[in-house]
C-alpha cells in the first residue's frame, strides 16, 4: 500500500515541533543555505565554468521541478528565462495567495514551518542574484503572515538575511505583503499589480512577461511557496537525487489537499506519480474511502477550476511498454497515477493539487452553480469575456438550481463557457468556464433532466418566472 | 501632404526602414518591424498596425495610437498562423514549396482557434492574419454580445448614438437575436465625475481609455475602476472632482455614450450638426478643432487631429469658448456717429476721410485675434497713410500640454504681416502721444477695446475720427465715429499662425448676424478706395497675394495649404 512521503512536511506535524528558529536549527534549519553558498563551479566539457549562482540555477533545471502552483511549468526553465543584462534589478515574488477553492498545503508550510520557506527563497534569490524578494500572502492569512514576519525577524537577526549574509558579502531582504482578499491576486501579474500598490488588475502578455517586464518592470521570478521549499531539498539532495523522487518528467514530491466526501478529508505528501487518484480516495493512509452507503460520483482533480473526471471514466493513455515503445493503454479513471502529465492527458490538470470528491449525494447543478458564483464573484472585471461572461453563467445556473431552468440551458451555458475560454487576459478565463464546459459536457443527462423538470413543473401552473417571460421570446433583452 | 513655405532643413537621412513579410487576408505585403508607439516610440509592428497596411480595420474599444495599450476589450481578437518550424528549426514546406502555416489554437483544445488581440501582439516573420475568417467573426461577435447583455440600449436618447462604436459594430458583427435571458446587472445612470463630466455607468464598455488619457497624457490620476467583475465602474477618486483643463476629452475618447459632456448633454442629436474644420482662438496654440453646427448656431467645438500641434486633444477652457459667438449683444448694425447706417455709406465716409488724410495723422490698433489677411490688409492701409501701428498683447497661464501663455491665436500673423513688433504695444503710448498733441486725428481700432489699453475715453474724445470694429459692444465701441460689426472666425475663412509657426487656416461655419460681415471683405474695399489697389476679392485671392508680398509666406497658396497647416519661418 502506497504511503505519504514526507519531505517538506517532515517536521511540520511533529509533536514538538515549532515554527521559530531555534526548533528549526535544531531539525538542520538552514544548512542546506550553507551548501548553496558553498558551491563550487563548475567546469563544463567546453571548457567554460558554470559559476556557483548558475551551478544552482542549472541544478533546479536538471531536478526536473515543476511549479507547484496550477501551471506545473518547469521552474528552471522559468528561472532562465529572467532577463539578467537588462542591468535592472531582479526580483523575485514568492506567491502566497493560495486561493484556488479546495487548496490548502501552502498554509500547512507558512504556519508549521516559516523557515523552510524563508530558506529556499534565499537560497533562489542568491542563485538568481536578487537582493530583495516579497512575500505576497494572501489577506485571509493573517495568522501566517505575522508568523512569517517572525521568522523574517528572527533569520535577520542570525545574520541569514540582511547586510553580509553569513559573511559571503550577499544582502538580501524580504517583505511579507498582505493582500487584500481577492482570488485573482494568485494570478502572477495580478500579483505584480497588487503588489506595486494597485489593481490586481493581471497584465497582457505579451510584452508583460515578468521574467523581462515584471515588479516595477524589472525582471522577476514568480514562484508558490510549495516550489521555493523544494529548492532547498534540491541543493541538499543534489540534483539527481532529488529527481529520483516521483516519476520522470513528474519529479519530487507534492502536498495534496483532499477535501469533499471523503472519510479522511485533509493535506498529504506524495511522491508525485507514485500514488494514484483512486488510492489517494480509498486507501487507508489518506482518504479512507467514501462515507458509508455512498458511491463515487466524481472527481474535481487539481482545484475548483480544473475539469471534472466522472467515476468510471476511461482514459487512453500513453504507457511505455518493456520493449521502449510508446502504446496506448485504457486507464480507468481511479487508476490515473497522481502527476502533471496523466492529469493532463486526461483532458484536465493536477493544478494546485486539490482533490474535491463528490459522492452520489451531489447535485452537479448545484455544486457547479456553487463554483460559479466563487468565479463569478472573483473576476477582476477587466477583460470583457470573463467580466460579462462568468456572471452570466452563474446567473444562469442559479437560475436553473433554482427551479427557473429550461432543457436548452445546457446548450446555452457551454455556449458561454466557449466563448470565454482562451479569450481573456488571464488564465481565470479558463479557470471561470472550465467547470461549466466538463461538468455540462460529463453530466449533459444530469443538467438536460433538471431544466426540463422545471419546464414542466412551470407547463402544470407554477407559472414561468419573469425570466421565462423574456425566455419566451428571446429576441428581446 | 501639406506645402510648406521655406523647405524645412531636410532632416539626418532616416535608416532604411527595415521590413518583414506578412499576409493580411490572403494579401501579402511587407510591413516595417517597428512603428512608433503611443509616445511615438519604435516599438515592434503589432497585427493591428500592420492591417492597416493592407486596409484593413481591425474593430476596437480600448485601443488607441494615443493612449498606452490595455488589451482589455478583446474586440480586436483574430486568428492567425505562423510559419511551421521543423524539428531542425527550419520551416516546413508545402508540396508547392510555399511554408506550412500552422494556425493558432487553443492548447488544451487543438481543435479550437486561439485568437490574439492585434493591438498588443507582435507580427513576425511570415505570420499570416486572418482578419475575416469565420473564427475570427465569431470571436468579434461573441465579445459584442457579452458588451451588449448588460448594455441599457437606450439609444434613442443617447448623446453617443450616431457615434457609437457599439452602434457601429453591431451594424458589422452584431446578431438580430438575443439569447440572454437573465435579469441585467443595473449600474448608477447620472454620476457627477466632474463639474463638466456626467457618467452613465450602465453604457460604460470599460475600456479605460479615459484612465489612462487622464493619468497618462493629462498627469492627473484622477480616473480608476471600483468593484469588481460585472460591476465595474469607473469613478474619480472624489466624486465631482474629477476637474483637469483637459476632462472633456474623455467625452470624445469613449467610444460609447458612458462619459458625457454636461454642456452638450441631451441638447442636440448628432447626425443633425454640419461640421466645419476650424481652428481654436483661446490661445497661441490654435488647436485644430471641428466645429458643429446646426442651422446657423454652434453645438460643440471638438479636436481635430493633428500632429504638428494638438494631437487629437483641446483643453476644455477652449473647447468651451464658442458661446460668445452666439451672444444676443453681439453687434449686429453698421453705426455712423451713434445711428444705425448701412456698409455704402458707412464705406463711401470713411474712404473720404482716410484718402484726404494727411501723412501721420491716422494711427491704427489692430488685433492679434484678427485673420492674417485681415493684418494684412490693414498694413496696406497703413504704409499708405503713413500710420502708426500695434496690436495688444494677451497674456494668461499656459500648461505642460497644449495652453499656452499667450492668449492671442495669431499674435505671429501680426508680426509676420509688419502690425506690430516683437513687443507687442510698443507704439501704443506713442499712438496715445499723438492723440493727445492733435498729430494724429484718425484713429482705426479693431476687435480691442483700447480704454483699456492707456488711450481712455478722455483722450478718444480728442480725435476726429474714431473707426472701430467690433464683433461685441465695449467702451470702445461705445466712442466710435464709425462701428463696423465684424464676423468672429467662425463665421469666416482666414489663417493664423500659431506660436510655433504653424500657419493654419479655417473654414466658416454659421453666417455672421445681421450686417454683421467678415472684416476682411470690407477692408478690401476700403483699402482698393484708399490705395487703387484690387485683386483681393476672395480669400484664395487674398491670401494668394498676402503670399506674395509677405517673405515669411512666400510660395503658399490657399488651395495648398492643408487641413492641418503648414510651417512658416517665425
């Protein structure tokens, strides 16, 4: 039976276990920042010599680590992307708005281990030779970030941050920024926005990339506290080491919050790839299976705006067989290996690693109309798709939640649902009609029966809704 | 292409404009890789731009060449392709031979087309833009419905219909039906932005241009967007306060009926005004302005682009300087000696006077308000009769942006044409000298009230004659031998120069009231009584020779100079 494998959470739920400094010392808080700054270079087959900074940098790239936010790009690739002759100042922004319904492992790390955290930032910063980094942490956090500013307090104090850093010349600082309360906050240049003081208004890209044009258009690095923390791992397991952790392409590990109609709802770490989702459900170690008498409806895998799988659904997939060749194997959708890529392949994503399960008490009317009412109340407003179109469509599903719907309002919906996706400044386009176009698409019975009981239930004399007036002759506004 | 008078000095050759091979609609062309900016900064060639080389309009909201790039409006989102690159990074060739394109798609969706919006994104190198593909339409269409649903389509009695650019693009890519059937989210219809701004929250696509005109052209950070989602709206940081010189272009700026002027609000419908290219008055600048018009009254000034001295803005101190023209006291009749008289009679007397005058004994004031022809004509008088001449300056606050200090629109066009010196004033107390010794007996005022000027009532008394021309009654007016009601330039053609030497002309919009006439008209025959001298009977005419016979003008002819001027040495 597969079990959590403890690397960034190692300590955290210790009995004991403390989020200051001293504890953290105790556990060998801070070494691995030691073995960055003590880096040799290293000399390449070209004869050219990779320096200490870039030795880091290269390490993180080979490690093969994935962004643990919802995009899963690959956090070396990022890193080199950043523009380092600009002869502007780097900057790098840790991103602790965790926000994405159903997520939350990032808070586990700030409020049971600030410094693991604190430590693969300025492990990052001095690889990416930035001398001042923000944490941006989300207004619902108040409690993390005063933690957060504790452990900063306390790290300056020990002469891990500030002027010098350990006698290597190195002066870093880092900020704590509380938001403000708003989901689009977590989007990287919304954050940016936010963060110089306005808007959370997320940037066109192009030319916004933040790795050119980001904080202050400066060059800068965005990345979630989860994939800060693994650097530290990186630098003290050594690159391939750590890269053994998981599955190829899928490396390390991943801190997964399992939430909805679960016995055991709650955070656990996992290889990545090595666990599947039926096993993260049912299995013993983590979920525990479904509350007595239920059965599995389906799953929503990777946060509230990753699409849903439905249970019994069957996957092809790519398997590398004996022989090295690539086939195409029938997955079920229990059996798909907890990663980046099978989730991907499945037609949905890993995200932010949240887990909702919803069992056969679910109404998928009524938990869709749920989600969209969150993203509809969470769109910043600024591109017109998402603005006008995620009200919409929570409009419309309340209305068919709420005993006011037709039979075409399936139809109707996924029509607005496409409309928005891909269209939009931000990826919350996608994040907004992603849920409405899989749930409708794997669940059309389910919305087609409640629209058309409506319909009928208003033909026996409940009388059409003021709605349904206007429906009737739909040329009109 | 307008003339210019003396060639500028040809500026360092341009670099070749390097270019790069695009198709636009099936169309291929080259287009340059930079174009400049809002700031006018070379910036790459976005899809946007390069359309309009092939001709092609791509629709928009928030765009626009003068404003930094939002992006937000999505209205310019089209489907495209770019070459095929293989694994060797070379391009992917069809069985002709021509590259592979491989069309833009949604990556999670590869059946789907991925538009991108042409204000922000860069061409490259063989892209090809599909500007009226059937994905594209249905991208345009999709992003007007999502405009339109909550939209109060009020337009019967909306300021913007007939200028609107939801109007415009619904015509294009809007759909008869509607299939929204939800309740509309309602927004606040009448918010005071401003003591010259009224908000209608409801008709607001929130593009933001007048954020961003505000913060980044006017330097006042005055505009934002409170809530969120649908119910966006835009507000000042105070309400009522949002109070620049330059609010009114916001009015102009949206390309819908949200942001209104409350001096044109509800007043006139725009389809009924005659627009007329005219020129602002209100100072040295002389923005390029369009005047509307509807039977013989003006609704509205506006800015008409141009570059070499506005841009596409005015302030609104200018802007709202027209109602004058139309006031109740404007001076209406031909006065001789205090009684209402005609033009023969009023010309025939004054001809006699000025021809049997003795060398030196008329002086003329003249005004730096005035037309350049009109200057003109009046220096023709003056050499003639030996006369003393000035004109009055004007000086008031100027801005960063387009006010400047002096408040004459022409104060150039009274130098050029020899009315005055650099100084403007410097012969006025040798003009009141005269007076006062009984040297000069005749004096010619136009369009100023010199009691205001050191030549009081007492001292206008002591003349034989004093001619003044006027467009409104003032002390001036009121000891006048001679009121000769003038036309204000809105009534007329004419030029003036600007304080940069910007020559630009004008065009009349509404007939001058009662006798009221042009004053160029009638010094051309006073002048042709006074000094034999013709030719002058049109403007082209005028001008043509005013061109002649003044350097700084030498080689322009009315019919050459364009809508946005020319350059004349100053």
């Amino acid at each position: 039976m597969p079990e959590q494998y403890k690397l960034i959470l190692k300590h955290a739920d210790e009995p004991g276990y403390t989020p200051d400094l001293g504890c953290y010392l105790r556990h060998g808080g801070y070494e691995a920042l030691k073995k960055a700054f003590a880096t040799s270079p290293r000399a390449l087959a070209d004869g050219k010599s990779l320096s200490p900074q870039e030795v880091v940098r290269d390490d993180v790239k080979a490690s093969g680590l994935r962004g643990r936010g919802g995009a899963g790009f690959s956090a070396g690739l990022k890193w080199s992307f950043v523009d380092r002759r600009s002869g502007k100042p780097i900057y790098l922004i840790c991103n602790a708005d965790e926000s994405e319904p159903g997520t939350f492992k990032d808070r586990q790390i700030m409020h049971k281990d600030p410094h693991q955290l604190i430590e693969g930032m300025i492990i990052s910063c001095w690889a990416n030779d930035v001398k001042l980094a923000y944490i941006y942490i989300r207004g619902e956090m108040p409690h993390g970030a005063k933690l957060l500013e504790q452990a900063l307090a306390e790290a300056r104090n020990a002469g891990f941050l500030g002027k010098n850093i350990l006698g290597t010349g190195y002066n870093l600082e880092i900020y704590v920024h509380r938001g403000a309360g708003a989901y689009i906050c977590g989007e990287e240049t919304g954050l940016i926005e936010s963060l110089e003081g306005k808007r959370a208004y997320p940037r066109i890209k192009p030319p916004y990339f933040p790795a050119v044009l980001g904080l202050y258009m400066c060059p800068t690095i965005v990345n979630n506290v989860e994939t800060l923390c693994h650097v530290k791992h990186i630098v003290t397991m050594g690159a391939g080491e750590y890269a053994k952790l998981g599955t190829p392409n899928n490396t390390g590990t991943r801190i997964v919050s399992l939430s909805g109609d679960v016995k055991q709802p709650g955070y656990y770490e996992i290889e990545v790839g090595k666990v599947t989702l039926g096993q993260l459900i049912h299995d013993a170690n983590f979920g525990g299976g479904l509350k007595p008498g239920r059965s599995l409806k389906a799953v929503i895998p990777g946060g509230s705006s990753s699409k849903v799988l439905k249970a019994g659904e069957v996957f092809k997939l790519n398997r590398k067989g004996a022989d090295g060749q690539m086939t195409k194997v029938d997955v079920p959708m229990l059996d798909l290996p907890y990663d980046f890529d099978s989730l991907q392949a499945a037609g949905t994503m890993s995200g932010s690693s949240a887990i909702i399960v919803l069992d056969d008490s679910r109404s998928m009317v009524e938990t869709l109309a749920n989600l969209s009412e969150f993203y509809a109340h969470e769109s910043c407003g600024q591109c017109t798709p998402c603005r006008e179109g995620a009200l919409w469509l929570a409009k419309g599903l309340h209305r068919l939640s709420h005993g006011e719907g037709r039979k075409a309002d399936a139809e109707y919906l996924s029509h607005i649902a496409q409309n928005i996706q891909g269209r939009t400044i931000c990826a919350f386009g996608e994040a907004a009609a992603w849920p409405v176009l899989s749930f409708i698409k794997k669940f059309k019975d389910e919305f087609e029966a409640k629209g058309a009981a409506d319909e009928a239930a208003h033909a026996k004399g409940a009388g059409p809704s003021h709605e349904l007036k206007l429906a009737a002759s739909p040329n009109q506004h | 292409m307008s003339a210019t008078a003396t060639p500028a000095p040809a500026p360092a050759a341009p670099p070749p404009v390097e270019t790069m091979t695009v198709k636009v609609n099936g169309k291929t062309l080259q287009v340059p890789k930079t174009m400049p900016d809002w700031q006018g900064k070379p910036q790459p060639t976005t899809m946007l731009q390069a359309a309009r080389f092939a001709g092609v309009d791509i629709p928009h909201y928030c765009y626009h060449d003068k404003l930094p790039v939002a992006g937000n409006c999505r209205m310019c989102l089209v489907e495209f392709g770019t070459p095929m690159m293989g694994p060797d990074r070379k391009p992917v060739l069809n069985e002709d031979g021509s590259p592979k394109i491989a069309k833009s798609v949604l990556p999670y969706e590869p059946g789907t087309p991925r538009g991108a919006i042409a204000c922000a994104s860069p061409i490259s190198p063989g892209m090809e833009i599909y500007a009226d593909s059937p994905a594209t339409k249905q991208m345009r269409e999709a992003v007007l419905e999502s405009l339109l649903i909550n939209h109060p389509l009020d337009c019967p009695i909306c300021d913007q219909a007939g200028e609107c650019k939801l109007q415009e693009y619904s015509v294009q890519h809007g759909q008869a039906g509607s299939k929204f059937v939800e309740a509309k989210v309602h927004k606040p219809k009448e918010v005071d932005l401003g003591p010259r701004i009224v908000l209608d929250d409801e008709r607001c696509v929130l593009c933001t241009r007048c954020i961003r005109f505000t913060k980044d052209i006017a330097g006042d950070d005055a505009l934002g967007i409170v809530n969120r989602g649908s119910y966006n709206t835009i507000a000042a940081w105070q309400e009522g306060k949002f109070d620049n010189n330059y609010t009114l272009n916001t009015v102009d700026l949206c390309p819908v009926g949200a942001l209104t002027s409350k001096d044109f609000r509800f007043k006139m419908r725009v389809w009924f005004l005659k627009e007329t290219k005219s020129v602002c008055t209100s100072c040295g600048t002389g923005c390029s302005i369009t005047i509307g018009s509807r039977e013989g009254v003006i609704h509205r000034y506006e800015p008409r682009e141009n570059d070499a001295v506005n841009g596409p803005w005015m302030c609104d101190e200018g802007r709202l300087n027209y109602k004058w023209v139309g006031r109740a006291d404007r001076l209406k009749d031909v006065l001789v000696r205090g009684q209402k008289s005609d033009w023969t009679t009023a010309t025939r007397e004054i001809s006699a006077k000025l021809a049997a005058a003795p060398a030196g004994s008329v002086a003329i004031i003249a005004s730096a308000r005035q037309t350049t022809e009109e200057l003109f004509l009046l220096k023709k008088l003056a050499t003639k009769l030996g006369a003393l001449t000035d004109s009055i300056a004007r000086e008031g606050e100027g801005d960063k942006l387009l006010v400047n200090a002096d408040k004459n629109p022409n104060s150039n066009g009274a130098r050029l044409t020899g009315i005055a010196f650099t100084e403007f004033g410097f012969s006025l107390p040798k003009i009141a000298d005269g007076i006062a010794k009984g040297t000069i007996r005749t004096l010619i005022v136009f369009g100023e009230d010199v009691t205001k000027h050191g030549l009081g009532a007492d001292l206008l008394a002591k003349l034989d004659t004093l001619i003044v021309s006027e467009i409104l009654p003032n002390a001036t007016t009121a000891a006048a031998t001679y009121v000769l009601p003038g036309a204000a330039h809105a009534e007329k053609r004419g030029t003036f120069v600007n304080v940069k030497g910007r020559l630009q002309k004008f065009m009349k919009a509404v007939e001058a009231p009662g006798d009221a006439r042009a004053e160029w008209e009638f010094l051309h025959e006073l002048v042709f009584n006074v000094t034999g001298q013709n030719g002058f009977v049109s403007i082209e005419g005028l001008f043509n020779q005013m061109a002649k016979e003044v350097p700084a003008f030498a080689g322009l002819e009315w019919a050459k100079v364009g809508d946005t001027g020319v350059n004349v040495p100053i």
